[in-house]
C-alpha cells in the first residue's frame, strides 16, 4: 500500500519513537509511507537548533519512508491560545501539503494526538480522498478540558467544539485504533461502533538495556537504589507528588530526565527535599537514554489520576518494559494493570502519600526481586509490544480500511 502517515511530531524530536517506529515498520513490510508532520519544536515549544521553517520541505528519511514538513506555530506552554495555535496551525498547513505534495494514498492514517491532525485527511480533495484510520493516543477533548488550561464558559465552548469535532472524526474513519482496553469501552459509550474498534497498542524497539550500571559515575547519577523518569515533565504526569513522597524514603535516589512546563516547579521542590536525594536532569540525546536506563535500578512511570489517564498506555510502558528493568507505576487503571499483571513492578495511586512512600520503600529495599521482575517486564514486552507484533496489528487494520474503502 501507499500509506499518507499524518503525526504532528516526528524525529529528531525526543519521545517521538513510537511514529517513527509506525513508519519505518510499515516501510520494512514493503509499504510506501508518506509522513506529513511539522517542523521540530517538542517539547520546548521553540524551534529546534539548526532549523528554520518554510513553506515546504521534503526529506527522504529511511528507504520507503519519505518525510513532508510543514510549517507550524511552535509552542508547547501553559496558554492555552498558544497550544491550541500550535494544533491549529499545523492542522491547516499539513492540509495543504497533503492535498499539494503528497500523492494520493491507498489509505490516510492519523496519529491521534492532537486530535487535530485528523484535518487534512477529513479534507483531502479529490484525487487525495481514501479511506481512513486513526491510531488514538489520548482522548479529546478530555485531554484538553483536563489539563486545568481553560476554565469557565471557555472550557465549556471548547468542550462541545471538541467534541463535535472528534465525534465527526470517528464517524469519518473507516477503522479506529486504541493503545488501550478502557479507550475502547470509552468510545463505545460515545456511540463508536465496537465493530470499528482496533486493539493497537503501541510498541518499542528499544533493545534490552545492557548491564552496565558501572557508568552511573560517568553520567552524572547517584548511587543507591536509583528510580529514573526520563521523558516529559508536564502536568499530566503528576511527577510532584512522586517527588514529595521521595522525602520520606532517604535511601531511595529519584532522577527526573527531561524537559517540560513543570520542570522549574520540580526543579523547585528538588532543591527544597530534605533528603537530598530528587534530581533533575536535562533531557539527552535519543542514543544516551538507553545507558541512563540501564545505570537505573527501576524506572519510573507517572501519570495524574483521572478518569481519562486510567484509559491511557503512555509509550514509557512499553520502552521500560523492553529495557527488562522493574518498574514503579505512580498511576492508576489500565498503566497499573499492565504492569502489575505481567509481575513487572509496584504500582501506587497517585494522591495518596503513604501508599506512594511504601511502594517506593518496598522497591528499594529490596533489591534481590529486581531481577525477577526485570525478567517478566521483558517477556511481558516480547508477548505484546515488541515490533513485530505491533506492526502485525496496525497492518492488519490499515488492510482492512483500505479493502472497505474498494468496496
């Protein structure tokens, strides 16, 4: 197939190797991918070094796989005029480079966050039309009238909007994929048709982490039993509690890695710990994350609790899966299922101080069960979300939209 592969961040941006794994893999079993998607400004929400927007570039990422950017308002902060800017802007522009540069697709398949990437396949003209598929990574508008930005008559506006909006969307789309099992009961309950529903998780392609802890020293972390965050310090991820309850297990070490609009805030209460013993740490290139998670002893998953996030799978679950190291769940619903279930780790419900400094506690001071539970996170990963599996899964739905859409 000819696939138009639309996702608002692609590499080099950080955190972004779930659609290139998409594109890749999908160009590997004989696929032609044409991905439409921005400049690169995330997370920082500044246009990356070394880059400078145009109207149009094209770039020939991987065999198979051919890139076509389009400009974007950058902006990934707390005003809500900025981000949904950011959204807006990209929406309109990637409509036109889909309906001017790319070549017609046998089928469009939308990476689902923001739910506004959807635009230009809803749009594409004639000559550009074919069936689509969305692959749903969060839930509009839930994300958005969750996130605290916008309060009022504005959240409410917003609210109804989005949801004309994404509920024109599904109807739209001839097949829709979900990373996890209560998103499909979600969108079932919205009117979705259960039988439009693909189980699609995400996957990684990250290699089993190496035994090298020795290089703790070298990259600039502490000894102790070591839990590691790597990823986006944002407000969803709830990350404060997780470091308050740090200040009532002393010999635990927590190192946050990465960039977001509540890095100053977590900066803020590291320094204020008593113990010592929270660290925040620049994001580092996509090459050294697998030595920081290797030098960890437990890596460290963290969302708010929120009807929403209990039906989400952040792709860190499946990465640190595949790193076979065990794992800390600060969240609740399917994330603590996942990982509980597979006997990969310790979950603990975010707000709940005591609960949080316990499981901490009891992964640290226990450091003979590591590698079991190291062993089972892997195997967990291998069964499910390894690329071969994924792949499968997201072809098979791809195949299915484009068959209906010859129909």
């Amino acid at each position: 197939m000819r696939i138009g592969f639309i996702t608002q961040w692609f590499p080099p941006e950080p955190g972004t190797h779930v659609a290139a794994g998409i594109a890749t893999g999908l160009a590997e079993r004989g696929h032609q991918v044409d991905v439409v998607t921005g400049f690169p400004n995330y997370p920082s929400g500044r246009l990356m070094e070394g880059w400078a927007q145009r109207f149009y570039l094209r770039e020939e990422y991987s065999p198979g796989v051919t890139l076509h950017r389009s400009p974007l308002y950058p902006s990934h902060d707390s005003s809500p005029t900025h981000r949904m800017a950011n959204y807006l802007s990209f929406a309109a522009s990637a409509t036109a480079t889909a309906n001017l540069r790319v070549p017609r697709p046998d089928v469009w398949l939308v990476y689902s966050s923001p739910a506004t990437a959807a635009v230009p396949a809803l749009l594409a003209r004639r000559g550009r039309r074919a069936p689509i598929c969305l692959h749903i990574q969060d839930l509009w508008p839930d994300s958005v009238t969750g996130s605290d930005f916008v309060h009022g008559r504005a959240l409410r506006m917003m609210d109804r909007a989005l949801h004309a909006f994404t509920n024109a969307s599904y109807r739209a789309a001839e097949r829709i994929g979900v990373i996890s099992p209560s998103m499909k009961d979600i969108l079932v309950q919205r009117g979705v048709p259960a039988d439009k529903i693909r189980w699609v998780p995400n996957w990684s392609d990250n290699a089993k982490a190496p035994d090298n802890a020795a290089e703790r020293r070298s990259l600039g972390l502490p000894s102790g039993p070591l839990f590691l965050y790597a990823g986006n310090l944002g407000k969803l991820q709830g990350l404060l509690p997780l470091v308050n309850a740090f200040a009532d297990v002393p010999e635990a070490q927590l190192v946050l890695m990465g960039d977001g609009v509540e890095k100053d805030e977590l900066s803020a209460a590291a320094a204020d710990a008593p113990a010592g013993n929270v660290h925040v740490r620049n994001s580092v290139p996509a090459d050294v994350v697998p030595h920081h998670l290797a030098a960890a002893d437990v890596l460290v998953v963290s969302l708010k609790d929120s009807p929403l996030l209990r039906a989400t799978m952040p792709s860190k679950v499946q990465s640190s899966m595949a790193a076979g190291k065990p794992i800390l769940v600060h969240g609740a619903g399917d994330v603590a299922d996942v990982v509980t279930d597979a006997g990969a780790g310790v979950a603990v419900r975010p707000g709940n101080h005591g609960e949080v400094a316990d499981g901490i506690r009891e992964l640290a001071n226990q450091p003979d069960e590591w590698a079991d539970a190291g062993v089972a996170a892997r195997q967990h990963y291998e069964d499910h979300f390894a690329p071969d599996v994924g792949i499968t899964r997201l072809e098979s739905m791809l195949l299915e939209a484009a068959k209906r859409g010859q129909q």
